[in-house]
C-alpha cells in the first residue's frame, strides 16, 4: 500500500491562505471518515463540542462518510456546500443529495456560515 498524500510532498501541502496557525491542531486522516483511527471524537467532546463545519475536496470519498459517522456519533455536522468538491463531480453530487436528503447535517454555503460566525 502506497499513500497517495504523505506529510512534506506536494500533495499533502496546503495554500499559503489555509495553512494552520500555530495555535490550530493538526490531524492526519487517513481513512474515509475523519472519525476513525484519530482523536476527533474525543477532542469535540473534550471541548463541548456537539457541531462541527466540515468541508473539503472530496465529498463523495472523505466528507459523506464523515458526516454519516459523526450522525452515528451524535454529533451534528453542517456540510458547507459550496466548499466541497469532489474527485467525481457526479458522484460528488449524489454523495451530497444523499447527505441533503438523509438529514444527516445540516447544509449550508460559505456566505451563510460566515455571517454566523461573525455574529458568533
């Protein structure tokens, strides 16, 4: 087995704009949902935490079966739509029509979820 994104290789490195703070944490996933083989749950649930926004580039591969565990979880996800993409644009849409109609996280846009946040 070959990882296709390993810390330190072009793959792996983020654009200047999203690169962590110093004070952010920093999990590796390295399975479909970001749930498994890592500390998030725990980490959430340390903080209080119920809700989480989760976005990315694969919808159909990373973000619906994290938005279907953390469900499982008890957490609640707010999928923000227009900051997912997809390695399959097609299946990218059916993973995110499922999400919308499954009920599984809220769904939002990134103009939407910024307002409130700055009401925060």
């Amino acid at each position: 087995m070959h990882p296709w994104f390993l810390r330190g290789t072009p793959g792996f490195e983020l654009v200047p704009e999203l690169q962590p703070r110093a004070d952010e944490a920093i999990l590796d996933k390295i399975t479909f949902s970001a749930f498994e083989g890592t500390p998030l749950a725990m980490i959430l649930r340390d903080l209080g935490l119920t809700s989480f926004a989760i976005c990315g580039i694969a919808t159909e591969i990373g973000i619906d079966p994290t938005v279907r565990h953390a469900t499982d979880l008890g957490l609640v996800p707010i999928a923000v739509r227009d900051a997912c993409g997809a390695g399959h644009h097609e299946a990218g849409e059916r993973s995110m029509e499922s999400i919308v109609f499954m009920g599984d996280a809220i769904v939002t846009d990134v103009q939407a979820i910024t307002a409130a946040m700055a009401r925060g």
